[in-house]
C-alpha cells in the first residue's frame, strides 16, 4: 500500500536554514528509497519548493565552509533557483566573496554575450545579481579554438580548488545530466559531447528559431560524481516519464541519472507533477 512519509521539524534541521514558515511541512513529503539506490528523494506539493530546498543547502554549505566549491546547473528548472537565491542570501547571512562555483556546461560555437549561451543565462541571472569575485566564476569556454584542451584545464581547476562541495544538477527528458546524453561512459572526464536529437528538440525552445547547437562541452560522469554532495531538482510533468524510467531500471550507461543511484550522498527535490505515479512501499 501506498503511503507517505512527512517529515518532522527535527528530520528538517541542517538541511533548511530558512525561516520556518516558509515551508509548509505539510507539503514535504519523502519516498522511501525504493528505486533510487542511496539517494534521498522529497516530492513537495508546491514547484517551487524544490528549489527553495535546494537554496538552503546552498546557504548551510555557505556558512559551513570557508572555500566551498559549487557546481551549477542551466535550463528551464533552475531559473527560479537562481531567483529566489540571489533575492535571499543576503537575509540568511550569507555571502559569494569566498564561493568558486563552475558550470556544468556551455554550447560549442556560441559566443558568451548571445543571450542563448549558458554564459549569459548565467550571467545575467546570478553573477551580476550576487557578489561572488568573476575570478572565481567558471565555466567551460565553448569557443575554445581546441576545445579538448580547454575540457582538461577544466578538469584540472576543479581539482584544483579541492573538488565540488555541492553540485546542483536538473535531468534532461532522456535522463541525461550536464549534457552527458545516453551511452556517455560513467568514466567519462569533461569533454565534448554531441547533443542527442531529444536534446536539440528539448531544448529548442530556448532558441525561438535560432538552430541550436550539435554539441557542448560538458562536465563529464566522472566530475560529477565525484562532488561531495548532490542536489537534483526535476519539476513539472516532462520530467515524470523519466523518473519513472530511472525508478524502475538499474544502474545503466543508457540512462545518465541512474548513477546517481551509486552516489553516496544525493537528493532528488521533486513537485508532484515530475513524481506523479511514482512507487511508495
Ligand atoms: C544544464 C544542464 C542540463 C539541464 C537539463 C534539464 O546546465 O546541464 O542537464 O539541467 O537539460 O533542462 P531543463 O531544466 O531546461 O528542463
């Protein structure tokens, strides 16, 4: 039988910093683990609490770390995320001075000020919003004459600054994350990907006419997995088919996410549309 679990004020503490008020308990709801491997999976009511969640993971990592490295997502998804926590870090007491953050990903071919590129979404809707240093801003440069090149250096500078503390990932339609679309090796570094033509239709949204891109440089299998801690958001009904297909399948090369089920330390922050059907036990 299906039932719900709601989690408790204490089950919440160091994981939401916010005020309480501001969550609805009632509308936090968890599912068991059934299907997701290791990861925890929370499914709210309200689609914008996914991302609200998720701020206050960021804050509690804010406050905690001295340095934390932070790996950002794009898309549709986090664009209230990106909202809601430029509006908000300054009232949790937090601040970017000390916060090196890098993309999952940017097309190959697109220059940084075409307001396609993730450079700009990025730009225009978190850097200059908040006060991180640009010097500690990353992001694979899509226009990079050697591109392989620019994937290693890439690699490297996450190393560098000690590895990701907390990575924030969105999932495409066909279970990819960054741009790892199916088939990408879970060995993978960053590198170059060609988009898969579900990619290109997704995401053609965004391009109002425009053509979209074939490939992007993207954080490889590897480098994701290899952040500390990961926060998955997935909202809204295209996103149910394939939660519906990484709960029911194993842990596969052919769908990207589902080595998220191997991770040790990941959340899924759904709404109820994205988790609709999924099974309780
Ligand atoms: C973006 C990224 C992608 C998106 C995914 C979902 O940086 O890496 O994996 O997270 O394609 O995109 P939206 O949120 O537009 O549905």
């Amino acid at each position: 039988m299906n039932r719900e679990i709601v989690l408790t004020g204490n089950e919440l503490k160091g994981v939401m910093p916010l005020r309480s008020e501001t969550l609805p308990l009632a509308h936090l709801k968890s599912l068991e683990r059934k299907g997701f491997g290791n990861a925890s999976v929370f499914v709210f009511l309200n689609s914008y609490k996914p991302a609200e969640i998720a701020a206050g993971y960021l804050f509690n990592l804010m406050k905690e770390k001295k340095n934390p490295v932070v790996g950002l997502a794009t898309g549709g998804t986090f664009e209230y995320f990106y909202d809601y926590v430029s509006q908000n870090y300054k009232n949790n007491d937090c601040t970017f001075k000390n916060v090196s953050t890098f993309n999952l990903d940017e097309y190959v071919g697109i220059a940084k000020d075409n307001p396609n590129s993730y450079h700009h979404y990025i730009d225009s809707r978190f850097y200059s919003r908040i006060d991180i240093k640009r010097e500690n801003a990353f992001m694979p440069d899509g226009m990079a004459k050697d591109l392989q090149a620019e994937a290693d250096i890439y690699d490297k500078r996450i190393a560098s600054k000690g590895g990701i503390d907390l990575q924030f990932l969105g999932i495409g339609t066909n279970g990819h994350i960054g741009f790892n679309e199916p088939g990408t090796s879970f060995d993978s570094a960053t590198h170059v990907a060609k988009l898969s033509e579900s990619t290109v239709k997704d995401n053609s949204r965004f391009f109002k006419g425009s053509k979209v891109p074939e490939s992007a440089l993207t954080m490889g299998m590897s480098t994701i997995f290899s952040a500390k801690k990961i926060v998955v958001i997935a909202t809204g009904k295209q996103k149910n088919g394939i939660l519906r297909k990484i709960q029911g399948c194993g842990v596969t090369e052919e769908v990207p996410a589902t080595i998220l089920k191997m991770h040790h330390d990941v959340t899924f922050l759904l709404d109820s549309e994205a988790a609709h059907g999924l099974s309780v036990e």
